[in-house]
C-alpha cells in the first residue's frame, strides 16, 4: 500500500520540485525580501514597490502580488501581535470604514476607468507630496482626525486598483500620530487588514492551489522574518523627525516606482 501511495505521489513531487525556483534565483529572492522587508519594517509598507521588480527575474509576475500578500500578511500580523496595545484604536475606528469604502469604490473605478491614467496621476501626486514633505518647511499642527475618511478612502481606493495604498495611511500617520511605535503597530494594522482582504479574494479565485508558489512563500518566510527584525531596530534607534523623513523618502522611492510603472 505504501509502495503505491510513493508512486502516485512521485509525479507530483517531482512537478513540484520543477517548479520551485532554482538555488541561485531563490537566493536572489530572499536578498530582495530582505530588504524590502528592512523598509517594511521601517515605514510599514512598500515590500511589493520594492521587491517585486527583482523578483520578476525569478518567478512568474503573477505569482508575485499573491505570494507578497501571504508574506505581507504574516510580517503585519506578527507586527501587531506583539505590540497590539500601541496601536493607536481612535484612528482605527476613523480609518477603517473608510478604508472599506474606498475598497469597494476602487474596485468600481477599476472597471469604467483607465488605471494607466489614473496610475501616471497618482505617481506624481506622490513624488510631488515626497518632495514638499522632505524640502518645505515643517507642519507645527496636526491634522484634523476629519481628514481620516478621505486619506483612509484614497488609501483603500488605491489598494483595490493598483496593491499599493499603504503610504496614504503613513502620510496621514505621521501627521497625527507622535510616538513612533503607535505609528509602526497603527500602520501594521492597517497593512495587515488590506492585505488579509487581498489573500482572501486570491484565495476565492483559486490562486493558491498552486503549490510551488506555496512552497516558495514558506521557504522565503526566513528572509522575511530577518528583514522586520532589522528594520525594527533600524527603527528603534530614529529620532520622530529622522523616521517621519525614512517614510517621507520611502514615499518618494514609491512615486518614482509608479511612475517607471505607468510608461
């Protein structure tokens, strides 16, 4: 019995094997994990801007976005598992609703509208909000908590269109938030919803019946783990003002990424 269970399994095995990345493209992968990861870390979003053009040279592009979600996912919720009391509750509740609406709104736009055009605005909208964050002169108030709907809307607008709607949430953050660690485990909760949702929709449409993707993911977990331990004491050691210009010129790094995008 055992001997016929060996030989129905081999093919699959062997299908599998196959398809995993080789020794040298799977280390390729976990260097670019490692440091989009650092960046994760950091400012709390930009692994796919980040990772996703070297990983391209190692695995199939539409595998990239459903694997990054599953390792977005963990990495988040490792965030705020630990740390679930710093995260900031009042700006949840304001944000969270319209991060759901925004979804909802951005999957509608996604269907009458052209994302290329919208994709080009967008990027620099950002580039140009980057710039004026890093060169103008400091904001000395906060901002309103009323401008949660629309920053958190815009952000789950753009998750559902484009996957990369976590800056909107950071901008926002930095301008109301004052310790670092509410903005990490605030911002980490919010990621981990967005891309809990995402994993959801690839989960319904089957994309993670594919099991080398899997594998890869699992075998990649490492990298990702080392990448969040590095960027959170990268973090710990900022002054509020040095991490708000790391995020601002990650913000920037994004723009410029969307902007090579939409050519």
């Amino acid at each position: 019995m055992l001997a016929t269970l060996s030989a129905a399994l081999s093919p699959f095995f062997h299908t599998l094997i196959d398809a995993l990345p080789t020794p040298g493209h799977w280390l390729l992968m976990s260097v670019a994990l490692v440091v989009a990861y650092v960046i994760f870390g950091i400012a709390g979003f930009g692994t796919a801007l980040v990772a996703s053009p070297i990983l391209a040279y190692a695995m199939p592009v539409a595998q990239i976005v459903p694997m990054l979600a599953l390792l977005d996912f963990g990495a988040a919720s490792g965030n705020v598992v630990r740390n679930a009391r710093a995260a900031d509750r009042d700006e949840l509740r304001r944000l969270v609703p319209a991060i759901v609406l925004g979804s909802l709104a951005g999957g509608a736009l996604l269907l009458h509208l052209r994302p290329d055009v919208l994709l080009r605005a967008l990027a620099w909208f950002v580039c140009a909000y980057a710039v004026f964050a890093l060169t103008g002169p400091r904001a000395k108030s906060r901002l309103s908590q009323a401008w949660a709907v629309p920053f958190g809307a815009v952000g789950g607008m753009l998750g559902a269109m484009f996957g990369s709607g976590g800056f909107v949430f950071a901008i926002y953050l930095t301008r109301r938030l004052e310790r670092i660690e509410a903005m990490r485990v605030t911002q980490a909760t919010l990621i981990g919803l967005s891309t809990l949702v995402r994993a959801a929709l690839f989960l319904f449409a089957g994309v993670y019946a594919h099991a080398p993707m899997l594998a890869t993911a699992v075998s990649l977990v490492p990298a990702m783990m080392l990448g969040m331990w590095l960027g959170k004491h990268m973090t710990l050691r900022l002054s509020r003002e040095q991490f708000v210009k790391a995020v601002n010129l990650v913000v920037l790094a994004a723009g410029i990424a969307l902007l090579m995008r939409s050519r």
